[in-house]
C-alpha cells in the first residue's frame, strides 16, 4: 500500500523535479524580456484579468439567481453552469466556434450586420477563458450564500435598506471571502486555459497566444522558452496553492 | 399608533392562525413552548414571510391577502431584533447604528447614532467591531440600531435568550427603560416566563400554533388554560367533565370538588394543596388516590414530588416530610387533596 502511495506521489514531483532541473536558470532573465515571450506574458495577464473581471459581473448574479432557485430550475441551471468543469475544452472551443464563429448562432448576424468577427481575436481569448473559468466563480460565490445567515440581509431590510442597498452594503461584504477565493481559483483556470483557447482564438502571436499556447509552441523550436514559461506558471499555481491552503477546496 | 393582525400562514407541514391587537406604548409579550410559531407570527409581522390575512399598522394596511396587498419590509417601519443580535460583523458599532438611519437618508446619521450609544453609555465602544463587544453588550447595541429607526413597530425575538444568566438582568433592565421610552407598539415573543412578566403589559399564549389564552400576567397564571402555562405559574392543571360536585377526569378518575358545574372544565391544584400519607389517611379530604413517586426535586425550602397514578400531581412538601415519609423515586404513598383547594373554570 505503502508502495503505491509513494508511486503516486512520485507521479506528481517527478515532472515538477524534471521541470526544475532543467530549468536554464541563467536564461531566465533574457528569456522574460525575449520579445515573443513578454508578448505572451502580457496578454496573457490581460485576458485572464479581463475574463476574471466578467466572470465577476456575470457570475455573482448568476450565483444569487441559483442560490434562490429551487427544484427542478435549479437542477438545470447548476448543471448548465458546472459543464463547462468536466467538458473537454477542446469542445467548449468548438461550442463558441459554433456559437459565435461568423456563420454560428450569434456570430453570424453580429458579423452581417455589424461586421463584427469574433474568432482570432483577443476578444475570443477572453471569451474561451471566461466560458471556461467562471464555473468556479460562480460555485464558490454560491456556496458562500448558501453558508450565509440570511438573517442579516432580512435585519438591513428591517432598518428600512432597499435591496440595493442590502446587497452592496450586507450582502457582497458578506459574501467577500467566498468572492476572493472563487475570483483567484477563476483567474488561475483562465491563466492556464488551452484547449478551449487554441480552438477558439487560435494561436497569434500578439493577439491570441497567451502563455500555454506559447509554451506548447516553442517547446519544437525553443525548449528553454517553454521552460521559463512553464516555471513561471508553476510558481503562480504554488503561489495560490499556499496563500490559499486553508479556504480553496473548503468553499468549494 | 396600534396593531391589528390576523394571520393565517402554513408552511411545511406547519400552520399559524392567531388574531392579534396592540395598542400604542402597550408591550405584549408572547409567550409559548419552542416549536409554538411565535417566531413565524413575528416574521409575518415583519412581512418577511407571505400570509393569509390581514396586518394593520395604525391604519395603514400592511398585508391583506383579499386584495393582494403586501408592503414590503423595508417600508413598514418595523424594528426587528434578533434572538442573538445579528450586528453586521464587517462594520464599526457606529456604523451599524447608523445603517438604519443612512438607509432612510437621514441627515447627521452619525452623529445621532453617536447619541444613541452616548444615551445608552456606549460610546466608548462606537470603534469597536461587533465581535469585540461582550455578549449583552451586543444585544445593546442591536436594541439602540433598531430603536435609533424610529420604528412604529418593535418586534423583539428572544432578546434575552442567547445571553448569559449573569448578564441577562441587566441588559432586561436596559431592555425595560428603552421600552418604556419607546412610544410605538411593542411584541415581544419569548419562551421564558420571567422575562414575559418583567416586561410585558399582556401575555398571549401561543401553543401550536394557535392562541390559547390571553390577558395580564396575574389573569394568565391565575386561570391557566394549557399545561405551558400551568408549568410555569408551577401549578397541577386537571381536564375533565364537571358532573354537579365532582369532576370525571379523560382516564376516568373522579375529583371531587364542590363548584364543578356541568361541561368541560379546568381544575388547579396548586402543589402545596397536596399531601402524601404512608397509610390511607382518615379525615375530612375527600379526594383520597393512590400514587407513586416518580421523582423528587429539591427546589429552596421544598421538594416537589412529581406522583404518577389515577391522578398525576406534583406535590410541594417539606424537606423533614420527605424523611418521616421514607419518601424516594418509586415509593407508593396515598394522595389527599381538600375539595376546597381545587379552583375550578369552565374550559
């Protein structure tokens, strides 16, 4: 038993260790300032904000219409917004494609009469990325008014607060820590998404490739590249991984 | 300003129906055993539950279910204070004084809620954050948040029943000044008896939900109408069949007693009415039964004997009784209690 615990273990640090020890450390400067490289770094910090700021404005609502569902609705609603968790990415890209690719369903009238085009461009990246973090967003933000006691939003309604006022002043300071936890574990599946993205936004220097693609990229041509990248997703993740050891899988 | 309300409201597999009036300055406690829906008829007066009825608050309508009328919480005016005070963690004393008052676009809100906490000599604590607050401070503090509103109607839940015995007398005496100076309608719901009596005008008694009997304190315990009320007025409540001079009670056991009448009647006993004998006694008590000590409590100079039989009593003898009497949990004694300590009233 012993055995094959330690051999599971062994297959999460062997690549991490591999990672590490072939990093080109002394590369790690000129690598980051590489323009290909900064160029990947930058948009993908501003998707991955840009989708975790939507993910914000959608999913909080979402997650206080869910929260108040009850039934058979809220049987479907939840399934509809988890999907996107266990759906192959590759087929949440082909989805948006379909959905928003200039003959799909939304796409198709945007760009006939607005000449509006969404795939390819960094539009898209947000996007994919949006479709497929907000889940977590929203399943965090759910499960924080769920454990809430109602009893202080009814107390700020006795005082005479409107339901605006109630749910700016009680209820989202309230709700903050599931906010923040949902909102970093949103940003993180942004930063690190690939498959929907590749699909999707395809994969332009400068436009729509973010850092994973990049990484899957020069890994061919520039091995050293993809290292440094890969490093520097890997501290983000621990990053996040320690700050927020206590609160992740426990809101979830 | 008064209250009117009559409310029907049922949910899973629970059902209210209580009829309700108050006047203005008048306090009227309700009082009923956890489970009673004495927080329900409150959350209905809050309109934070829908209902079946009719809610009247000096005039104005504030629920009529015929003419799907319905105000909600937010504009009733109604102070609701909670059970454990419900403060806003994330927010100063002073901010959560002031919450009601900025909701309601007061000027100064701040500063009137700053004389609030002065007028309650809280003021020290205006900085401090909810959960540095001692526990009848809170309470205090949520009392002064709601009052500082302005409410026409004061619901109060529990006010005193998350606190600790060594601050609850305080904070009810506080509890007591800020009531008296409080001009609207107050209900308070409560379980505990004594704090039904320190503070109220009128008791209404809710059991399942439904009221089974209302009045003064005095009126209330004198003539309790449900065993809730006899069990804290600590007297033996009796349900039966007046026949002339003698009551049939459910089991078939008869009590004589000399005003009985004719119909269904309550009969009270108080414990000290009843005395124990090792032998069937010979005298003048015309209700002799036998009984079996289920158990004794010590309470101050007496023990209240609870006896099992025919006719289940508690009795109330002396520590020294107990001892002649040879009296322990499962001890078989004759129970006499005088015709003329039995009180009788119609059911």
């Amino acid at each position: 038993m012993i055995g094959l615990a330690a051999a599971g273990l062994l297959l999460f640090v062997l690549p991490l260790a591999g990672l590490i020890a072939r990093a080109p450390w002394g590369q790690v400067g000129p690598e980051l300032v590489a323009s290909e490289t900064a160029s990947a770094l930058g948009l993908s910090v501003l998707c991955s904000l840009t989708a975790t700021a939507v993910a914000l404005v959608l999913g909080i609502p979402l997650a206080l219409v869910l929260s108040r569902t009850t039934g058979t609705a809220r049987g479907v609603m939840r399934a509809l917004t988890t999907l996107p968790m266990v759906l192959p990415p590759v087929v949440g890209g082909v989805a948006l494609w379909l959905a928003f690719g200039r003959r799909g369903l939304i796409g198709a009238p945007l760009y006939q009469l607005l000449g509006i085009q969404i795939p390819f461009t960094t539009a898209a990246v947000v996007i994919a990325e949006t479709f497929v973090a907000m889940p977590f967003l929203v399943i965090a933000v759910e499960g924080g008014l769920r454990a809430m006691d109602h009893r202080y939003e009814e107390a700020a309604r006795a005082l005479g607060a409107s339901g605006w006022r109630v749910f700016a002043r009680v209820t989202l300071p309230l709700l903050r820590p599931a906010i923040f936890s949902g909102a970093v574990l949103c940003w993180a599946r942004a930063l690190g998404e690939f498959g929907a993205t590749i699909t999707f936004a395809g994969n332009l220097p400068g436009r729509t490739q973010t850092v994973p693609l990049a990484v899957y990229v020069a890994l061919e041509t520039r091995p050293d590249g993809a290292i440094v990248l890969s490093l520097i997703l890997l501290a983000v993740s621990l990053a996040i991984l320690i700050g927020m050891r206590d609160r992740w899988l426990g809101s979830l | 300003m008064s209250l009117r309300a009559a409310i029907k409201t049922s949910r899973s597999g629970f059902a209210l129906d209580v009829e309700l009036a108050a006047g203005a300055g008048e306090t009227v406690a309700v009082l009923g055993p956890n489970g009673a829906g004495k927080t329900t008829l409150l959350r209905a007066l809050a309109g934070l539950i829908p209902l079946e009825g009719h809610v009247e608050l000096d005039g104005q309508v504030l629920d009529d279910s015929a003419t799907a009328r319905h105000v909600p919480t937010e504009h009733r005016r109604v102070g609701l204070v909670f059970q454990d005070h419900v403060l806003f963690p994330h927010m100063t004393v002073l901010d959560n004084v002031a919450f009601g008052l900025r909701a309601q676009h007061k000027r100064d809100a701040s500063k009137v809620a700053t004389e609030w906490l002065a007028r309650a000599g809280l003021a020290e604590r205006a900085g401090a954050m909810p959960r540095e607050l001692s526990g009848g401070q809170a309470q205090r503090v949520a009392l002064l948040r709601t009052l500082a509103t302005e409410p026409r109607l004061l619901l109060l839940d529990e006010p005193l029943s998350s606190l600790d015995v060594s601050v609850r007398a305080e904070v009810r005496r506080e509890l007591s000044r800020q009531l008296s100076g409080f001009q609207g309608v107050r209900i308070l719901v409560t379980h505990d008896p004594l704090e039904a009596m320190a503070l109220a005008d009128r008791l209404v008694v809710v059991e399942a939900g439904r009221i089974v009997q209302g009045g003064s304190p005095a009126e209330v315990t004198a003539k309790p109408r449900s065993r809730f009320v006899a069990d804290l007025a600590g007297v033996n409540l009796l349900r039966g069949r007046g026949r002339g001079d003698h009551i049939e009670l459910e089991g078939g056991a008869i009590v004589a007693a000399p005003e009985a009448g004719e119909g269904y009647v309550f009969a009270v006993i108080h414990p000290r009415a009843v005395a124990l004998y090792l032998a069937r006694p010979e005298g003048t008590p015309r209700n002799v039964w036998r009984g079996r000590a289920e158990d004794l409590d010590l309470q101050g100079e007496r023990v209240r004997v609870r006896l099992s039989g025919a006719v289940p009593l508690v009795a109330e003898v002396t520590p020294s009784a107990v001892r002649d009497l040879h009296l322990a949990a499962g001890a078989e004694v004759w129970v006499a209690v005088k015709a003329t300590e039995i009180s009788v009233y119609r059911a």
